[in-house]
C-alpha cells in the first residue's frame, strides 16, 4: 500500500505540472519535426491548436497530436484554394473518427473577416464542415471560427453561427497599455466584452502573447523579461477560466523578421526560453520495492519524424500555390465593421467599447470627443499587424504544399 500510495502522489503531481490550456502551433516546418515538437511540448501544455489539418497531404495533425496524447483544436484554414479546404475537411473527419476524444474543437478559419472575407463566407465554410461530418456519421466536436474581439463584437451573425467562439486579443498592440502596469486588464476587459455579448461558455482564448525580441511597439517593449512577465500573468489569469484556450505560440517564426518572429515559448522547438509554467514536479522519493515489469515497452515519440499520410487527406496531385492579399495596412476600412454581417450599431459599439484600450479614466479626462477620437486610433494601430496573421501557401521541391505566413521566403528555405 506505500508503494501504491507514493505512485498516486507522483501521478498528481505529474498532473499538476501541466497547463490545463495549450499553445498554437504553426504548422510551416511541421513535416518532419511534428512528433519532436508535440513530445516536447506535452511535458508542459495538454492542447494545441493548429491552423490547418491536413499539411500538404503528408500529415494529419489530429494523427500526430493523437499519438503524443494530446488534445487538439484542429483547424480548417479558409484562405488557400479549394483544394485545400477540402483537404482540411477530409483531414478534420477522418481524424476525428479515429481520435474522437483527442478533437476539443473545430476552428474554421483564423481572422478572415480582419483579411477581407465576408462573414457570410465563413458562415457557409462552417455549415459545409458540419455538413461533412453528417455527409460521414462522425459526431463532430464544437465547431466554430476565430477572429479578434472587435469582429465578432462587430459580426453576431458569425457567432450566432459558432458552437465555439475563438478570440484573439493581444495586449502587445494596444496603444493606451504600458507594459508594466496594466496589460492583463487589458486583455480582461475585452475578454469581458465578449463573454457579456456572447456568453462564457463558448467563448476561448485562442491567440495572445508577446515577443521576447524586436523593436517596441509604441510603449511596449520586446524583451524576454516582458515575454516571460505577460506569459507568467496569462497563466495566473487563465487558471480560474477553465481549459480550451490558448497562447501563442509554441516556436519562433524566424523568418518574419522583428518582434513579429519572437512571439514563440520556444526558439527552436527543443528548449524553452524561459521558465514556462507550471514547474516540472519534484522527483518522488525512491520507494524500496520494485514494480513489476511490464509486458509493453512504450515507442519513444522523440524518433520518429513524420505521420504517415492518411488516405482521406490529400487532394489529387499538389494544387497550385494560394495566394493571400491582405488590405495594404492593418487599419479597418470603414465600411468593414458593417459590411461583412454585423450592423452599424454593433461595429460602432465594438470601435467605441472593447477593441481598443482600456484607458477609460483617460478617456473620461479629455470629454466625449476624446474618448471617441481616442478608441478610433487605438482601433486602427491594433490591427497594424498583418504580418503575423496573413499567410500564404509555398510549395517545397517535393511538391508538398505548406501553408506559411506572407512574405516568407521560398519553401526550400524553410522546410
């Protein structure tokens, strides 16, 4: 019975040591490092998010995260051709039907509306995922969208179209927030927006973080103290709001230059930067029997490379690569608050409230113009950050076909 009950303790302190929330990640150099990836991610995160499932027809995310034992919020990514979206499907119910318990969520798309999509195209693509799981007898998992709180704010035919609904809020590049003294009730605030508007239960994190290098933005600096400091109080701020969200991101993204590269927990996907919590447990003292050994030996995750290619995820031959064009700056133009679904009252109220600062004594101080011309500006600079969030597809030699982020290099320099 002692040695029963210190195998217990150790068990719960191993289950301690995790994140109850996951991390996102980006799929760019996925083949061929994923298993490494998730098997070293695992010992601190339960979930990850993807922005695609099937990736180039080599991999299915779900398979991988599956393997490691861990849960999945799986994506479809909308801004690629066709053929990708309908390999994203196929992946998303052929891997939900062979891993149903590791699927949490199924997010169609990631900040379309922010990239010029209408929002009753993303209504159509999130019916078309449902329809395809009906279309296949696989129950599907809550399925929904991600955009930034000031779309959704702005859109509630989209999230009235949503099981669950993905938000991104990113302190980093809200012009009224120092970086010592406010930026988690920055990111409450908004969160707050959304859950008074939608309610709490379908709402989740699904990005928010910040860069350990790079030029600041505006007052905001990029450095690993402040990436260790935001992501320590994210931690402390998410534990009472149950599980399913998500921080970003699991590794750098060299290539995007400035802090734009730097948002990563991990440089290279083998160590971490900082101290990520929780801690690892203590090693549980050596107790004085030996177990009896055991029938199986467990593969290690750490040597193999890639999932194999399932037979349900990959389109007819390599399509042509997509192109993403988003708008020349990141400021919404002013008919984008209304026109892609929600109404002048609704982006109006989204502009005036919640996507912008939280500086309302400032706000009160300089009278209702100020306040209004102020939640404007802040609007606009918050989105000043395209880079990050429009990718593009690249094609390696091979002819696997990746989605990536916009203006990356040509794929043999990144795979």
């Amino acid at each position: 019975m002692p040695s029963l009950r210190k195998t217990l303790l150790a068990t719960a302190a191993l289950v301690l040591s995790i994140d109850a929330y996951g991390v996102c990640y980006d799929s760019f150099n996925a083949v061929g490092n994923v298993d490494r990836h998730f098997a070293f991610l695992k010992a601190k995160f339960t979930a990850v998010r993807t922005y695609q499932t099937s990736v180039g027809g080599a991999l299915n995310l779900i398979d991988a995260a599956a393997k490691a034992g861990l849960q999945i919020a799986a994506g479809v990514w909308l801004r690629g051709d066709d053929a990708m979206f309908a390999a994203d499907v196929a992946a998303v119910v052929a891997g939900t039907r062979r891993h149903p318990t590791a699927v949490t969520a199924i997010f169609v798309g990631n900040e379309d509306i922010f990239n010029g999509v209408n929002a009753s195209t993303v209504i159509a693509k999130i019916a078309a995922v449902r329809g395809a799981f009906a279309a296949a007898g696989v129950a599907p998992p809550p399925i929904g969208s991600v955009e930034t709180d000031g779309h959704f704010l702005a859109n509630p035919a989209l999230a009235a179209a949503c099981d669950i609904i993905g938000v991104n809020i990113y302190p980093f590049f809200s012009p009224f927030v120092t970086t010592t003294t406010n930026r988690i009730a920055d990111l409450d605030k908004r969160y707050a927006a959304v859950v008074q508007a939608y309610g709490a239960a379908r709402i989740r994190i699904t990005e928010t973080g910040w860069p350990s290098e790079g030029s600041a933005y505006m007052n905001h600096f990029s450095n690993l103290a402040s990436a260790r400091d935001y992501y320590h109080e994210f931690d402390t701020w998410v534990a009472p709001r149950g599980d399913g969200h998500y921080y970003f991101q699991f590794h750098d993204v060299p290539y995007k230059g400035n802090y734009e590269a730097h948002f990563g927990l991990s440089t290279d996907g083998a160590s971490w930067k900082f101290d990520v919590l929780p801690t690892p447990a203590p090693t549980p003292a050596p107790t004085t029997t030996t177990p009896a050994p055991t029938t199986t030996t467990a593969t290690p995750t750490t040597t193999l490379t890639t999932v194999a290619p399932t037979t349900t995820n990959s389109p007819a031959g390599a399509p042509p690569p997509a192109t993403t064009t988003g708008h020349k700056d990141d400021s919404p133009h002013a008919d984008e608050a209304t026109a892609s679904g929600g109404t002048t009252a609704a982006g109006t109220k989204a502009m005036a409230t919640d996507t912008t600062s939280t500086s309302t004594a400032t706000g009160v101080s300089l009278g209702l113009v100020g306040v209004f011309a102020a939640s404007i500006t802040g609007f606009v600079v918050y989105r000043r950050r395209l880079a990050r969030h429009s990718r593009n597809m690249v094609t390696d030699p091979s002819g696997c076909q990746l989605m990536t982020y916009r203006n990356a290099p040509d794929a043999t320099a990144i795979l």
